[in-house]
C-alpha cells in the first residue's frame, strides 16, 4: 500500500557512513529530510547532495534533519560525503532494500527503453511527531532543497 500524508512513517535501522546504526527514532522532535537517491557520485546524485548542503544553514536553523539513503555501501558514502564535505548523514539500504521499498523508493525502472529495478529519486517530509508530512515523486536533483524551502516559506 503506498505511502500517503498524514500516515507513520516507516521505521528503520540502517548504517551510516561510519557503519554506525541510525533509526527514525533518533531524531524523535525533529523534522526530517529523507530523500532516496540512485548513486553516490553520479551527476544528479551529486547536484542534490550539494543543493542540500548549499540550503544546509537554513535547514539547521528550521530544526531540520537530512538524511539520505541510496544502496551504496557504507564506505561508498564515507567518500562521497568527504569529496563534497556533505554535513548530513547518508544511510546505506542494502539489498533487498526492505527501507527504500517501505518509502515507494526500490522498484521498477525505464532507461532508454530498458527496464530494471533500481532506487528511485524521491524525498519525504516527515514532522516532529513521525508522521509523512509531504511527499515528492520524481525530484529534480539540482533544485530539491530549494523547492522545499520555498514550498515551506523558509526564506
């Protein structure tokens, strides 16, 4: 059953960059930021990254959370948060993806008339009280921070 405002968002417990465990519940008060991404290092994959961490002051300021998750591995993440000096947390969702797949994130995908199952570019709002507060389907990589905090108003 998909995902929809106003539902409990899924818990998790997944790695981070230092293969330490990170769970929704620690962050408990807070708004998050969770955005699915396909690959780190990759074009779009980057433009993202750095537009969060570009709006990274804002977002603090706001009591906000970002954490991202995509199916690289741990030491993957640790590389791609020090080539870009990223200041949020990056979470590794290994197979079978049971996270990504509870956030309509992990499925079926087309690329130049090829299909294969993959991560797909999306990103949840979720309030202080742990429940979807927006969603949004098929991101644009280079704007997706700013598109928050301008459908936000945290100008």
């Amino acid at each position: 059953m998909a995902l929809k405002v106003g539902d409990k968002a899924p818990e998790f417990n997944l790695k981070d960059s230092f293969e330490k465990d990170v769970s929704l519940k620690d962050f408990k008060g807070k708004r998050i930021i969770l955005y699915f991404y396909p690959k780190d290092n990759t074009p779009g994959c980057t433009k993202e990254a750095c537009n969060f961490k570009e709006n990274w002051d804002l977002l603090k300021e706001n009591n906000f959370v970002v954490l991202g998750i995509s199916k690289d591995s741990a030491a993957s993440h640790q590389k791609f948060i020090e080539k870009f000096d990223l200041p949020f947390v990056l979470l590794t969702d290994p197979e079978p993806y049971k996270t990504s797949s509870d956030y309509d994130s992990y499925g079926l995908k087309k690329f130049m008339g090829k299909e294969y199952m993959g991560m797909m570019r999306n990103t949840f709002l979720i309030d202080v009280d742990g429940k979807v507060e927006k969603i949004y389907f098929k991101v644009k990589a280079a704007i997706m921070a700013d598109h928050i905090i301008s459908d936000l108003g945290l100008r």
